[in-house]
C-alpha cells in the first residue's frame, strides 16, 4: 500500500484526466452489461413474457449503446495511456535528477547494470500501473456499487449475494494472491538487474575474457542466471493460471447460486420469471470491472516490484546535498584545517592541514591508497569530510554554492571518461559553448592537437563507446584538454600524465607551468611529474609532510 500510495502521488498533476477515465470507464461498463440485459429482454419478449420496453426500442438501445460503449472505451483508453506515458516521462526526468544528486560518492561502486535496468524497464513497466491498474480499481469499486443497487431492486438478497461475490473476486481474491507472489515480483525484477549486470560487464570486458579462455565460463554464468529467471517465472505464471482458475470458478459459483436463488424466490413467489432471469443476467454481465482487479494482482507482482526499486532510488538520501542558497565565490586561495575523513570505518585523511595559495603549483606525492585523490574528492565536495574545515576564498566550503564551487574547480581524474561522439564534442564537455578555436587551443597545450590533425575527419572523427579506438595516453589527454578548456582557476589533476610517454608529459607540464592566473593541484605517485610544483607535499598515514 506505501509503494502503491508514492506511484498513485505521482498522479496529481494529471488528476483531471484520472477523473475522465474513471468516468468514461465506468460509463463504458455500464453500456457493454446494459447490451447483454437488453439481450436478454428481447428474447423473454419475444416469449411473450411482459417486458415494458417494446422490441423496437431495445433494438434502437441495443445500437446506441452499442456505439457509445466503443467511443467510451477508446475515450477511457485514450486518458489512460496520456498519463501513463506523460508519467513514465516525469520518472525518467526524476531518476535521472535523483541519479545526478547522488552521484557520485552513493554511486561509487554501485551496481549499474541494476541502474540501467530501473532507468529502462523498471519505469516502463510502470506503465501497467498508470494504464491499466488506478482507474480500474476505482471503476470496479464504482460499478459494483451500480450493480449491487439494480441488483438489489429486484431482491434485497439478491443485491446482498451481488455484494458478496464482487467483495470475494474483487478483493479477496486478489489480496490473497498479492501476498503469495509479492516475493516473486521482486527477486524476479532483481534477478533482471543482475543479468543486465553480467552482460554489461562481458561486453565491456569481452577482450580480456578472450585473452584467457574465459569465455565459456562466463556463458555457464549467464545460463545459469537465466534459468534462475526462467522459474521465477514459472512460477509467476503458475500463480496468474491458478488466480484465473479461481476467480474463473468464484463467477461460475456466484453465477450459480444468484440463479438458485432466483428460482427459489420465484417458486416462493417473491420474485417474477422475468424478473430472475434478469437478475441472474444482469449479475453475469457485470463481472468484468472485479475479474479485471484480480488480474490485476499478477501484473502487479512485477509492477510493484519496479515502482519498490524506483521509488527506492527516488527517496535515497544523498551523501553530500546540493547547495542552491550559499555564496557564489572567485577562487582566491584555500585551506585546509585538521581535515578527517573516513570511507565507513576505514580512516583515510587524519588531521590534515594544506594551504593553496593563489596562482601557485602545489604537488600531492605518495603511494597508491594513502588519500591523494580523496583530498581531490574533498575539494570538490563530492563527499563532505567527517572533522576539520576545507575554505576557499576565506568561504566554509558547505557555504558555496555547488554550482559556484565546480565552476571555479575543474578535476581531471585518472580515468578519463569519454562519450560515443566525436573527439571535439568530448572536449567541448568542459565548455558546451566553446568555439574551435578554444578547443584547437586546449588541445594545443594537451599535447593532443598534433594527433587530431593526422585524422582523416580531425576534430569530426567519432570515437567509438568508451573511446575504444583511443589509447590511453590519447585519452588521458582529452581529459587534460577539458581541464584547460574549463576555465577554471583551480585545477585539481589527479596523475594526469601516468598514461604518456616522457615527451607529451613534458609538453603538458610545460603548459602547466606556463598557465596564468590559475592554481594547480598536482598529484602523483612520480616525482619526475612533480618537477614543476613550487612546493611538494608528502601523503603518510593521512597526514601532509
């Protein structure tokens, strides 16, 4: 009920149109069942039983409602669809807003394939909820209540009978089963994200599975993981055949005993042929609105199970909150003062203290794992750190605003990520407005433009997923093009040269060293790469020397 009251809050901005489609449906309901009474009508008349309605008017009706049951169904169709596609549209726009608060420090480490799968086919499954599940509980509840009043004209007991079987198919039924499959819905919808992840990361790391004969055993995962998902799901249909068996069975028995007990109260005198006749019609015509909510129970196994994982994502709670309401700053210098900061419980800085002067190159030295790029991380707040206080331009770093501090801050990692597009609109990430000749310009001092201008399409030139027709020095080096490109006038690079052979390294620093107005925060495990820093800081323990 919580996971079903955060998808159904959703609707809000769209209720008007719910409120159309509960009332086209309802409409709708009313019409396909008026066609089988009217049915029904017409044969005891042609019987010659006393029917008020002549057989030229129910043959006019017939027609009418008729034609108004198809404009009413496309109408409550129509609606449905609208929101649900306009709904799928505002949850994608809001994961993604949810992914970007996040990222990166909660999703560091973070399975993505399990990310891709909620992205893509969590939310598009969504779609049966917002389609085809709020207004069909209401329409059902809406016309039951329609139907046990005719019902109930005819015979109290009657209409108490109607009551009892819609209850039964209607709710009983579908809670029952709810409960049974809820667990399947959600290992099912896990075992997904699972798969997702082993393809993804067989795809990305098909060279290396080659190089070492690995190939097969990871085929022997992927089976396996899919035969997992092959019962779950057996075992979901199973669950949907034995609902409808039982629910298919709940109408014959209602159906059986509302004729039963016509017939009694017609032997008794209480109720007209005609009358029990159209009763017991008139309760087998209107079983469509409840057997479509305990169908519904099947469909919701999955459809719950994603709007969990979504409304999960959605809800978490990040490691660092934006800043919209702070101070907008100009870098001109910073600290750092007894810093501590902690991954869990494993301590990584201790009490570390740096100044940063303006306009000067600090350089970072120690061995992997000892904090370096961590204090990187630190300065652009992608995690907050546990004690001390990081300032810059003399401002508590919690105080600036995010969107201020990264456009005064520009990290270049040792991974540099690179997008499925050319190699000029990968460098233009830092500057979405840069001409080419700023972009000739940053690659000029990345050491990179020599390279571009030997390509047939030179800036054009598509870089494949991940920039697989690269090598990692030219990657590297797309990356150190973004950072002259940014702008910033702090530049935190992290072993920006461990990819390049002694020549580009030297060209690069050199274009460091030579940058103006601009503060550099070199880090390194080599000090060769350091030669060019004004001060050199060791890393032990957590602690600067």
């Amino acid at each position: 009920m919580k996971i079903m009251a955060g998808l159904i809050g959703l609707v809000k901005p769209l209720l008007h149109f719910m409120l159309l489609a509960i009332v086209l449906g309802v409409l709708g309901f009313v019409c396909s069942s008026a066609l089988t009474i009217l049915g029904a009508a017409a044969i005891l008349k042609l019987l010659g039983l006393d029917i008020l309605l002549s057989l030229k008017m129910i043959s006019m009706m017939l027609i009418v409602f008729a034609v108004l049951r198809g404009i009413f169904r496309y109408g409550e169709q129509n609606c449905n669809h609208y929101i649900a596609f306009t709904l799928l549209a505002i949850l994608r726009d809001k994961v993604f807003a949810s992914l970007r608060r996040l990222c990166p420090a909660k999703l560091e480490g973070r399975d993505k394939g399990n990310l891709i799968s909620i992205i893509t086919e969590d939310i598009e499954l969504l779609e049966v909820f917002y389609a085809h599940t709020i207004s069909p509980v209401v329409i059902g509840m809406i016309t039951s209540v329609i139907f046990v009043v005719v019902i109930g004209s005819f015979s109290p007991a009657l209409g108490g009978l109607a009551a009892a079987s819609y209850l039964c198919i209607g709710v009983v039924i579908p809670l029952l089963n709810g409960k049974r499959i809820k667990a399947y819905g959600m290992e099912y919808r896990n075992g997904v994200g699972n798969l997702n992840s082993l393809f993804l990361e067989s795809m990305q790391g098909l060279g290396d599975l080659l190089q070492f004969a690995q190939t097969e055993n990871r085929l022997l995962e992927i089976n396996s993981l899919t035969e997992e998902l092959s019962e779950k799901q057996r075992e979901l249909k199973e669950a949907e055949c034995f609902t409808r068996a039982i629910t298919e069975g709940f109408v014959l028995l209602f159906s059986g005993g509302n004729l039963l007990v016509s017939m009694v109260l017609f032997s008794k005198g209480s109720l007209s042929f005609e009358g029990a006749i159209l009763a017991s019609v008139t309760l087998m015509s209107s079983f469509g609105p409840v057997i479509a909510l305990s169908n519904l129970s099947n469909n919701l196994a999955h459809t719950l199970a994603s709007g969990e994982r979504v409304l999960s994502l959605l809800e978490e709670v990040p490691e660092v909150e934006e800043k919209t309401d702070g101070e907008n700053i100009s870098f001109q210098g910073g600290k750092c003062e007894n810093v501590t900061f902690a991954y869990g419980e494993e301590k990584i800085l201790q009490n570390l203290t740096l100044d940063i002067p303006q306009g000067q190159i600090l350089g970072i030295y120690g061995k992997s794992g000892c904090g370096k790029s961590t204090l990187l991380k630190l300065l652009m707040r992608f995690w907050d750190k546990k004690e001390g206080e990081i300032t810059l331009s003399g401002t508590k770093i919690e105080q600036i605003n995010t969107a201020s501090l990264r456009a005064n801050e520009s990290y270049c990692t040792q991974e540099t990520y690179l997008f499925h597009d050319t190699i000029g609109n990968n460098i233009r990430l830092a500057k979405a407005n840069a001409t080419e000749e700023e972009i000739i310009q940053a690659a000029e001092k990345a050491s990179l433009h020599s390279f571009v201008a030997t390509l047939p399409k030179g800036y054009d030139t598509l870089i494949g997923e991940l920039g697989d027709t690269l090598s990692g020095g030219e990657k590297q080096r797309i990356g150190l093009a973004r950072a002259f490109l940014s702008g910033a006038s702090l530049l935190l690079l992290d072993e920006p040269t461990s990819n390049l052979d002694s020549l580009n390294e030297g060209i690069i620093l050199k274009s460091l060293s030579e940058a103006e107005n601009v503060t550099i925060l070199l880090v390194s495990h080599r000090k060769s790469t350091l030669g060019i820093a004004s001060k050199i800081y060791s890393v032990e323990g957590g602690r600067l020397g």
